[in-house]
C-alpha cells in the first residue's frame, strides 16, 4: 500500500502592515518618529531661551485680552480687537498666559512642539499618498532653516498652528476617501473631522484656504482625472475658505493698513513679482544662504527683460511638465502646481503688509516647501536609482540633514531678541529702513542713546520724510539734552504726518520744559483728540496745565491719567 505524502503548506508572503512608513514594523516606525522628534528639538534648541521681538508686543507681551475672561470673549467676538482674526491662534497665547504668564521660554517650546508634530503629520500624509522617500521629506522640512522664522518667532504661531490644523485635515481626508482607493468604503467620520480640521486651520491662518485646491489636485495626481466624489466633498471646504480669505484680506487692508503707494502695482507688475518670488523661494530652499528678516524690496520693472524671463521661465516649467507628464509623471506637476498654489495668498496678488518692506519672507513658504522639497527627493532618488548610486544616498542624506541642522541652529540665534534680530538684518540689508528705526527704538528703551542716535541717523538718511524715524529723533536728542534739534524733529514729523499722536505729544512734553507752557498745551490736546486713551498724554498735558496755573484742569487730566492707568 502507497503511504499517503504529507502536504505542507508554505506560508503567506509577508507583507508590511497597511499605513506603517517605509513598510518597516511598529519599532522602526517609532524609532524614525523618536529620531526625527529628537532631531528637529535638537536643531531648535536655540531658539527656546530666546525673548519677545518684533509683533510680540502687539500679539502677547502687551495684549491686554490675554489678561482674563473678557479678553477671550473679545478674541472671538470682536475681530478687530487684534492686528489679525486669527482667534484659535490668539486663544492659545490666552491659555499659555493663564498658566505661565509672561515667560517667552514656554511660547518658543510651544511653537517648536507644534513644528515636531507637523512634521510627524506630514511623514504620515506623504506615506499615505506614496510619496517616494516620505520620511526623509519630513526630516528636512522639520530642520530646514528657511522655517527657523515661524518655528522661532513667537508671532509665527499662525503658520506652525494652521500647519498642523492643515496635515491633520489632510490625513482626515486621505482617511476619508481610504488613500484615494475607489475599492475600498469611504469613512464619514474622518470627513467630518476634515472639515472640522480645516476650520481651525482657517481661525489660525487662511494662507490654509489653498487645502480643498490641494486635494483636487492631487485626486488628478493618483488617479489621473478629478473624481466627482471628491469635487464634491471639496466644496464645502471653499464655501467656507473663500469668504474668510477674502475677509482676512479686507482686514489687511482697512485694518492692518496694507494701502498706499506701496501697493499701487498693475496686474502685471504683480504677475512678475509673483514669478520671481517663485523662483527665489525655490532657490532657499535648494541653498538656503543668507537667509534674513527682511529682504530687499525688489523694484519692478515690465520694460526689463530680465522681470519678463521670471515669468516666462515659470509658465514654461509648467507648460513643460505639463507636456511631459505620460513619459516623467504626474508628480512633478503636482509638486510644482502645489508650490506655487500654496504660495499663491503672499504672492502680491493681494494686499499684504510685510510687502511694504519686502516682497518676500521665509515664513511664507512654511507650508508651500512640501511640495518642493518632496520634488527635490523624489528627484533624488530616481537619478540614483537609474545611475546606480543608491550606496550614496544614505551618507547624502545624513550630510544634508547635519548641514540642514547646524545653518537652524545657528539661525535660531538671531531671534534671540531684538538686538540680534535687527543687527543682523542690517548686517544682511543694510538698505532695511525699518531695521536701523526698530533697532534705535530698542537702543531708546535702554537708554543706550549714542547708539539710538547711529541707528536711526542712519533710518533719516534712508527714509529723510518718515515721520517715525523723525519722531524718534526727537526722542533721542530730548534725552541727550539737545531740546533745539528735537523740537526741530518733532515738527518735522508732525509736518510729515499730521495725524502723528506720539509726536504731538512729546513736543507738548518737551515746550513745557522749555517753559512754554501754552503752545504745550495746544499739541497736547492735539495729541488727546487724535488718541483720548494714552495716559501718557494726559499726564503731560496735566504737568503743563499745572505749570500753566491751571490746577483745577490739571488736576482732572491727572485723574484721567491714573484711570487710564492704575497704579502708575
């Protein structure tokens, strides 16, 4: 009788675990997680004894809301009670006040952590959608420098809060739509918490409305066309990103005060100021050299060729890839088109106020880099791989990301405070009007005024009509026991700007030393009819009255004062 063989079976082909980065397991995804965690603390532990600089005043240091329970209500019901509606921003500083007050060390590890953990969504997101090399794309976005400036920037909340409100929306969605796998159910769930996601992203910066075009865009990416479930789906999402973007851009104008001759550009002229931000974005983030607070402000030109090239070069990048995309892909497209989408809010298209200094800034690109450096990868690895030098991709990565880590470490200390930030912007700009005034004004606040006077001589020489500079001249030569030339200051910037409270108010306060007490009182009800809420003014003008004789007045205005202020 045959004897019976016995049947083995082999096992099923092992097979990574759905969603686990790299297809590695569980311990090599915390591994990479804990290391690109440590990394990026690492890269910006400068930055965390760093103190108030510019905007910090307005936004925490001196913002009155974040004092009690009143302030929250007005944070949220009166728009116009902060520089900007961003009220899920402006909350979070209320709560960081409430359990640690003032200490600039618990908002910098605030933006640092919220940083990390971007940049932990985006591993996921980018894994999620297969984007060749995803955690290296997250490790060079969470230490690249070109970031130093909203990670370490109190001010910057905006864009590292809505950044995260942003991937975590994202990943709701791919959720949502199962990785954009028409076989597989969709999660009603995860589309309720996209949307919810995307609002907070809006109440934290609106530079996010750019997300529902995103996801269209990458629809067209994996499956070749935009699917109707996902146009639909999207919709609610620009029903409500288009009117608050629109809203935040009145704002910038009529409240911020983005208008101006600054701004009185034709539509071309913002087509090649686009372009050409464009390009110089995309070159920080290729050489990020030389990076700084404010750079030049650019002076366009449509008569010269070189503004025209800008644009042209751009369309035919696009054209080009466009062309290309059955024999190169898609991606390259997709990585291009969500560059230059999601920087489209700063591009000059609308009124913002930073462009009155400069055309561009570092923080702009926060959440645009990822389509750029995810290009700059995904490159990467195609040319070794087709030239066979995969062996070098490891100690390339590891030198790129040690070079990217040291140029933030070292950026972080120029946002140690003011000083700093301004000295080095001259250092790099040393056209910046702006950077020699707020560095005099710091200079002013410790009595440093010898080198008050060098910086904002220097801001004259630049700007010889700007009323602020001419005021803080004034300023300046008041304390250095000059009161000829700082009358003579101060006249000049009420000349230039007659709506200039401050100015009224310190040449009432300086005539009264001199003794004449009745044109000191004319500027110093001036300067209270332009701005009734500054106690300094009505404590000047309260000396003034007093020296006049006047006592009974002068008594009430030191009444006002003290009201205005207590216990001063």
């Amino acid at each position: 009788m045959a004897k019976a063989r016995r049947k083995l079976v082999p096992a099923e082909p092992v097979k990574p675990a759905r969603g686990a980065p790299w297809g590695v397991g569980r311990g090599a995804w915390i591994s990479r997680g804990v290391l690109l965690c440590a990394l990026t603390l690492a890269a910006y532990t400068p930055a965390i004894p760093g103190r108030f600089i510019w905007d910090d005043d307005d936004y925490v240091e001196n913002n009155a809301m974040l004092r009690d329970f009143s302030g929250l209500r007005d944070i949220w019901l009166r728009p116009r009670s902060s520089p900007q509606y961003y009220p899920l921003v402006h909350t979070t500083y209320w709560l960081e006040y409430q359990l640690f007050g003032l200490a600039p060390h618990t908002f910098h590890l605030t933006n640092i952590g919220l940083h990390t953990a971007n940049a932990i969504l985006l591993w996921v997101v980018l894994r999620k959608l297969a984007v060749p090399g995803a955690w290296f794309v997250a490790l060079v976005f969470a230490v690249h420098p070109v970031h130093v400036e909203s990670v370490a920037w109190i001010t910057e909340r905006k864009n590292v809060l809505s950044g995260f409100f942003y991937f975590l929306a994202a990943l709701c969605f791919l959720q949502y739509t199962s990785d954009f796998d028409a076989s597989r159910p969709r999660r009603p769930w995860f589309y309720v918490l996209a949307l919810l996601s995307f609002l907070a992203a809006l109440l934290s910066k609106t530079v996010t409305a750019t997300l529902p075009a995103a996801i269209l865009l990458v629809s067209w990416w994996k499956r070749g066309r935009i699917d109707r479930h996902d146009a639909i789906a999207v919709a609610p999402m620009f029903l409500i990103a288009i009117p608050m973007g629109l809203y935040t851009a009145w704002l910038e104008k009529h409240h911020v005060g983005a208008v101006g001759a600054e701004w009185s550009l034709s539509l071309l002229e913002r087509s090649l100021i686009a372009a050409r931000a464009c390009w110089f974005y995309a070159g920080k983030l290729a050489y990020p050299w030389k990076l700084t607070f404010i750079y030049p402000r650019w002076q366009v030109s449509t008569s010269d060729p070189a503004w025209l090239l800008y644009l042209i070069a751009a369309l035919a990048l696009v054209g080009g890839l466009w062309t290309y995309r059955a024999r190169i892909g898609r991606g390259p497209l997709v990585g291009v088109l969500f560059f230059g989408g999601s920087l489209f809010p700063a591009l000059g298209f609308f009124n913002v106020l930073p462009h009155r200094y400069s055309f561009v800034a570092d923080h702009f690109q926060y959440l645009a880099s990822v389509g750029m450096l995810s290009l700059f990868v995904a490159g990467w690895l195609r040319a070794a791989a087709r030239y066979r030098l995969e062996r070098w991709s490891a100690p390339l990565a590891a030198t790129v990301v040690v070079v990217l880590s040291v140029m933030t470490w070292s950026q972080c200390w120029i946002y140690a405070d003011r000083e700093a930030l301004w000295t080095d912007t001259i250092r790099k700009n040393p056209h910046a009007e702006i950077a020699y005034t707020n560095l005099g004004m710091y200079y002013i606040e410790q009595e440093r005024y010898a080198e008050a006077l060098d910086a904002l001589q220097h801001s004259s020489r630049l700007s010889p009509h700007d009323a602020v500079t001419r005021n803080n001249l004034g300023v300046v030569y008041g304390h250095l026991e000059m009161p000829g030339a700082a009358i003579e200051h101060l006249r000049a910037a009420i000349q230039t700007d007659p709506t200039y409270s401050d100015a009224y108010n310190n040449l009432g306060a300086l005539l009264c030393d001199q003794g004449e007490t009745e044109e000191a009182i004319a500027h110093l009800r001036t300067a209270i009819r332009l701005r009734s809420n500054a106690a300094a003014y009505h404590y000047n003008l309260g000396r003034a009255l007093r020296l006049a004789g006047h006592q009974a007045e002068a008594q009430q205005s030191f009444e006002t004062a003290e009201r205005l202020s207590p216990g001063d």
